[in-house]
C-alpha cells in the first residue's frame, strides 16, 4: 500500500508522538534554526565564485571527509535501507553493501585526478581538451537531471517523515511539508553557498553517526549483544523464517528480478563516482592529497555507518510487527526508536524518537542543499557563464546566476517531490546512482584516461547514457503498473527493470567510445598529455 495511504495508520503516529509532538515540534525548529544561522555567518564570508562554489577551498582532508559522509549518509542510508531490511532482510542490505563499495571506485578512478583537472565542475574537467560549449551544457544538462532524481528521494523522505510525526493526515498538509523542506533548502544555498552547506553537512554527519550508534547499541542491549539472537528475532518476527536471512525474498523471486538485482548492484557500485554532488566536494580542499585523505576519511565513517544499519534494519523487523512497517519502509527508523526507547505513550520512546526524526531531517536538509548547490553551480558556471556569456560574465553576476538557479532547480524539486511522497526513497537514489553511472561517469573516464575521446564522444556519451536510463525509468514500474509506483493507476511499464543500469550504463561507454571512433574531430594529443600531467602530478592545478 502506498505510504500517504498509510501514515494516519502507523501506530507512533498516534500515540507516543501525538503526547509529545510540542518536543518533536521544538527539535526540529531548533535544528532548522541553528544551521540557518550558520548559513548566515557563512553567506557573510562569501566573496566570490571559489567561496560559493568551493568554499574558498579551505577545508582540511578530515574536514571534507565529514562533509562528504554528510553528503553521502542521505535520507536513503537512514530512511530507506532501515526500512528494505526491515522488510526483506537479506536482500534490503544489498543497499548498504552497494553504496559502500562504490567509494572504491570513486578512490581509485575520480577523486585526485577530478581535484587536479577542474575548477568548480565536471564541465571544467571536459573543457579542458575539447570544444568548450558543446560539452559544457551537456555537462551542466546531466548534473540537472541526475541532482534532480537524487532530490526526488530526500523529499519522499521529508514527506514520509515530517507528516508521521506531526500527525498531518489530509493530502494538503503533506504537500505543504514538501513545499516548506523546498524552501528551507534554498536558503541554505542562495545564503551560505558551499562554505555554509560544508558546515551544515558536517554537524549533520556528526549527529547522524550520534543517533544511529544510541540507536545500535540499545538494539544490541536489547539482545544482550548476541548478534545471532537479533537475526533469529528479525527472521522469527518477519513471518518469512529463514528466508529473511537469505537471498531471495526480494530480489530471487523471478528470472527478472534477479535482473533487476545486477541492474541495481552495477549502478550502485558506478554511480557514487559520477555523482555531482560528491565530485564537487572534492573542489573543496586545497590540495590532491586532501582530496585523497578526505576520501579515505569518508570511506571510514561511512563504512562505520552502513555497519550499523544491520541494527537499525534487522532491530525493526524483530521489534514492529510487519504489518505496523508501512510497505516503502520510509519510516522504520523512527518506528524502531520509539519502541526501543519504551514504546509508544512513554516519555523514553517519544524523547528517542523526537531525537532520531530530528537527526533525519537533518539529514534531509543536508544532502538537499548539497544537491541544489552542485546543480546551480553547473548551470551558472559552465552553461550561463560560459555557453550564454560566452566567459564575459562578472563574479557578481556568476553568484547571482547561481542562486536564481537555486530557486529554480528548488521549484523544480519541489513539484516532482509531490509526486514522490509515496515511494521507497533507496529505490529513488538507486534510480540516481543509475542515471549519473550512465552519463558521466563514462565520459569523465574516457575524458581522463583515453587520448583518443572527442568531443562527439563525450557528447553521445552524456545525451546517450541520460536519455536512455531516463527513459527507461520512465517505462518502469517505478512510475507506473504498481501499487507502489509513482502513478499506481497508470499502467504503461512496457520495461520490466526497477533500476536501468544493465542497460544503460554499458550504452553510455559504448556511445562514448563510437562516437569517438566516428568523429571527423582529431583529438588534440598536446592538450590531452597536458590533462594527463595534470590530473596525476597536480602541476597547475586550481
């Protein structure tokens, strides 16, 4: 049953939480208050086009490293993968397998080499050897569209979660949840830029971390630390036995479900490196060797994290009864915190789940300006800048660009989230993760590290990778011919994939490398050697 179907239903939302809601209430308005202020103080340093795009590239490697788990650790991690454990067990921590192991790549291909080539975006490092306008707006089109699919997921999990806790049951009153976390969102950018998002991102990673380890070990209290006795609970409790701690329950039904878990495990495992929120952040240090120990740095907290969300996912399926975790399992966590902390009616659980909601929607709010601020760069920077202006524009107007774009992409964000409010939000990211795998992480590679890419190929690549994983989506029952989907009455899925990876990723590397093959263009060899000296040295780099 789809979530806004649902929330009046859910047990906490009408009893501990509806005792407590002025906490609740209180919690949040002091989060959003604080960091706002933040934005502020931040927005007041802010002087120019390398302070808003990249924070005057004055964050240390530990610094960056919090930061991009901030990033990262989205309402996906916290939200959606609690709730696809809690309700298909082994198959629903495939999520946290994926999203870890994808920070591999992103070491070993794209971080110091993506530092030493750009500026401020991916269209800087495209720039570089090949046409300039061409390639930046495509670069600039691809950011756009895969932030957008990424903000889609944050807001279905502000919706999913400000509604439940505020008791809000009329359809009304969960878009206008939606249009408020919008607004929220967009002051934080236009106000504070990259040096206030940073500092937002970095207290949120810290709370984040804070919330889920009180959360894990009272998980682990709760079963004397006996990990076996937790998955026993969970299989037990689930209905489902030991097919919960197996393979299968989601993924292993049908020959085409199984499809569906390679298509998901490739763009999850390829998507964390062309992703324009990450390689933005790597912008943000002075140095290559910061970029490399802020990687490493993020790769530790959150692989700590996606450990802990065994607890959080297995702990709410052995505690709430499977029919009490609404299906998308947006709100398992905050579900499991308040049964942990005494149940629903008891101060010790609304307390406990006033502090996980807030640490959530702090979550949310973190990696939404992120989002925007990595779309607004790359429409002001490389297609107003430079394809409209032509590269005559001031820093002032660059700034301003930037954030009228914010508004924009924030507006755009918003209207689709409405739509949204009913879907899985780790399934949302995965569909992201699908759509930056296909379009840029293909056309960054080849870019860095094949002498023979032209402009054509960069070109296919980028349109070709976008157009196909959107369309595909688009005919997927993720918009249409479930009970689950987007538009549950529609029925036009004629793609039997939830996720378009398996074919859209291979497609976006074979245009990349045909339209190379096919171009009239000779690679400029003296440009490329520059590029390659350096991407891996760092000579001249920003």
């Amino acid at each position: 049953m789809i979530l806004h179907q649902q929330l009046s239903a859910v047990p906490l939302a009408a009893g501990g939480a509806g005792e407590h809601r002025p906490l609740i209430i209180t919690l949040f308005a002091v989060f959003v208050a604080a960091t706002l202020g933040l934005t502020v103080w931040a927005g007041r340093q802010t002087k120019g086009t390398e302070d808003f795009y990249a924070g005057g590239r004055q964050f240390s490697g530990f610094q960056n490293g919090l930061a991009i788990s901030g990033d990262y650790m989205s309402a996906a991690s916290f939200l959606g993968i609690a709730g696809a454990i809690a309700l298909f067990g082994y198959d629903g921590f495939l999520y946290s397998i994926g999203f870890l192991v994808a920070w591999l790549v992103a070491l070993l291909l794209v971080a110091e080499p993506l530092r030493n080539s750009g500026r401020f975006t991916m269209g800087d490092v495209l720039a570089y050897r090949m046409r300039q306008r061409p390639v930046r707006t495509a670069a600039g089109t691809s950011t756009i569209v895969v932030s957008i699919f990424y903000l889609l997921a944050q807001m279905a999990g502000a919706g999913a979660l400000v509604t439940l806790l505020l008791g809000i049951t009329s359809e009304a009153g969960k878009v206008l949840v939606v249009v408020l976390v919008g607004i929220v969102m967009i002051l934080y950018v236009t106000i504070g830029g990259m040096k206030g998002t940073t500092w937002v991102q970095m207290i949120k990673a810290v709370l984040l971390i804070a919330g889920t380890l009180l959360i894990t070990f009272l998980v682990a209290l709760k079963f004397h630390f006996n990990i076996s006795s937790l998955l026993g609970a969970a299989a037990e409790n689930s209905g489902k036995g030991a097919a919960f701690l197996e393979p299968g329950l989601k993924y292993g039904a049908t020959a085409t479900s199984k499809i569906d878990f390679i298509s998901l495990g490739l763009a999850l495992v390829l998507g964390t490196a062309g992703l324009p929120h990450i390689l933005i952040r790597f912008y943000t240090v002075p140095t290559a060797k910061a970029a490399r120990k802020s990687v490493n740095w993020a790769i530790g907290i959150i692989g700590v994290f996606y450990l802990m969300t065994i607890a959080l996912g297995f702990g709410a399926a052995a505690l709430i009864k499977p029919a009490d975790i609404e299906k998308p399992g947006n709100t398992a966590a905050p579900q499991l915190a308040e049964v942990i902390g005494g149940g629903a009616g008891s101060t010790g659980g609304a307390v406990l789940l006033a502090l996980i909601s807030a640490v959530a929607f702090a979550t949310i709010l973190a990696v939404v300006a992120g989002l925007t601020l990595a779309s607004s760069s790359s429409f002001a920077h490389d297609i107003y800048v430079n394809v409209l202006r032509k590269g005559e524009a001031t820093e002032k107007e660059e700034v301003g660009a930037a954030r009228w774009a914010t508004v924009g992409i924030g507006a755009v964000a918003i209207v689709l989230g409405v739509f949204a409010r009913g879907l899985n939000v780790a399934g949302l990211v995965a569909l992201a993760f699908a759509v930056a795998a296909s379009a840029n992480l293909p056309t960054l590679l080849y870019s860095l590290f094949w002498k023979r890419f032209t402009t054509q190929g960069a070109l296919w690549s980028i349109y070709g990778g976008l157009a196909s994983s959107v369309l595909l989506v688009l005919f997927s029952p993720v918009v249409s011919g479930k009970e689950t989907s987007m538009f549950p009455g529609a029925h036009f899925a004629v793609f039997p994939l939830e996720n378009p990876g398996l074919i859209s990723i291979p497609l976006g590397f074979l245009l990349g490398w045909l339209g190379s093959l096919l171009s009239k263009e000779e690679p400029d060899a003296e440009k490329y050697a520059e590029l390659e000296v350096r991407s891996l040295t760092g000579t001249g780099a920003h």
